[in-house]
C-alpha cells in the first residue's frame, strides 16, 4: 500500500531529492504504546519503494514526548531491526540543536519556543509517516499535526535540572490554542511529502490510548492539509471541528 500511494508522486519525489538528505519522520508520541506509534512496516515499505532510487543514508527522526528519550522508542517498535536491509540513521530530534518560532503561551502572550532544526533546513527532504489517530485536545492526528507537534523539543536538562519541553508549552492554553499555534508552527514548515498508514488507525482518547479501527486505507500527497481535509472525510469527522484546518485554510495555506 505504501508503493501504491507513492508511485504516482515518484518522478516528482525523484526530482527534489536530489542534492537533499532524505528524512522519514515516524510518529511516536510514546515510546511504549505499539499501536500509537507509526508501524515499523509502514517505515519498511517507503525505504523499499525508495531504495531503487535514493543512493544515501536514510535518516528516521522524532522526538517523542514524556521524558524525550525517542531511542527508546526506536527499539521498542522494532526500527533498529530495518539497519539489516537498509542504510539507517536513527536521529533522536530532542537532543538536536534548535531554531526558535513564537506560539501564543497561557496569557495569550508570544512565547518563543525551540523546534528541531532539521524542519527549517532546505537541505532535509522531510517525510511525514504517520499512523491515523483520534485525539483528545485536536481531534485527529494526521499528516500536519505529526510535524507541527513532532517539532517540538523536549530539551535535556544539564546539572540534575529538569528539561525544558516545549511541546507542553505548546499545549499551555489548552486545546482551543493548541489548534491555534499548530497554524502558527504551519506557516512555518511543512513536510515535503505526507504518507498516511490508515492500515491499522487508532481510535479512542487519543494520542497514546485507544483500540485498533481496522480502516484498510493508506494515502499519500504533496500537500498536508489536504490529506488531512480527506482524513477527516474518512474518519467521518465534520472538517469544522479541526480548528488548525480551519486556521490553515482561512491564511490560504494549502
């Protein structure tokens, strides 16, 4: 299914790979919860469709929320497995340097905040893979949301402090801004290609509890908030609900 969504976008993807590194980003929220996280075959079937092709190392990257250790993650749900058939580099997105954005904090007031810089880099060729999930503060988690909320850093501390987490930061307003400065991070980056692996969705009071919706369903575009318009038409939600959609689409974005 995952060659299948990509193939008619291949010439493109041929095109503007070239002199770029090529970045899959998986969605794992939690590093323990197999069914929140971006299954490993899904991962598998974009490096096979791409291998023919892409001659460099693929880097996987996320940086997952609850203490931030994404390599956990990485081992629980089998991707260091892939580094047996594939030229793999596994890239923990918390502990990268960082570029500043501003979102809007508790008081409504701007707040700068640190996201990887690996999403503001023309260099990165950035792939968004993301399972189809419910979710308790915004709905649907989708191709935008899993870079918008993926950005994020979950800074280490140094000396015994506590780290810095910025995806709570994002979350400081509760979740009718949490839509609002998920537009606010959209204006900013976006990913290059979205892959959406709807084979097994989760549905429940997501994003890191719920129970299998076997959906059978993969898509693929150039254009994130478009596959999240179509998402939520599958999903059977009203597109009014999903407050960052309607953001997006009122500043012409997508």
């Amino acid at each position: 299914m995952m060659s299948e969504v990509m193939k008619p976008f291949e010439d493109k993807i041929r095109e503007s790979i070239k002199g770029k590194q090529v970045v899959i980003k998986p969605n794992m929220v939690s590093t323990s919860v197999p069914l929140c996280a971006t299954h490993v075959d899904a991962i598998r079937g974009v490096l096979e469709f791409m291998q023919p092709f892409y001659k460099g190392q693929f880097i996987i990257a996320e940086a997952s929320a609850g203490d931030g250790d994404s390599s956990v993650g990485f081992k629980n749900y089998g991707y260091l497995d892939l580094q047996k058939d594939f030229d793999i580099k596994f890239v923990d997105l918390n502990k990268s340097s960082g570029s500043p954005v501003f979102i809007l904090d508790r008081n409504l007031y701007p707040d700068k905040i640190q996201i990887a810089d690996i999403f503001v880099n023309p260099e990165y060729y950035i792939i968004s893979l993301s399972r189809l999930k419910t979710h308790n503060s915004v709905v649907m988690t989708a191709a935008v949301k899993n870079i918008m909320m993926g950005a994020p850093m979950i800074v280490p501390g140094v000396n015994g402090e506590q780290p810095t987490h910025y995806k709570r930061r994002m979350h400081a307003a509760g979740s009718r801004w949490l839509h609002y400065n998920i537009y606010q991070m959209a204006k900013h980056i976006r990913p290059a290609l979205s892959i959406i692996d709807g084979v097994e969705g989760m549905q429940g009071n997501g994003p890191s509890r719920g129970f299998v919706a076997d959906h059978r369903i993969a898509l693929a575009g150039e254009d994130p908030f478009a596959i999240d318009s179509i998402c939520a038409r599958l999903m059977g939600i009203p597109l009014e609900n999903l407050g960052y959609l309607n953001y997006c689409a009122d500043a012409g974005l997508g």
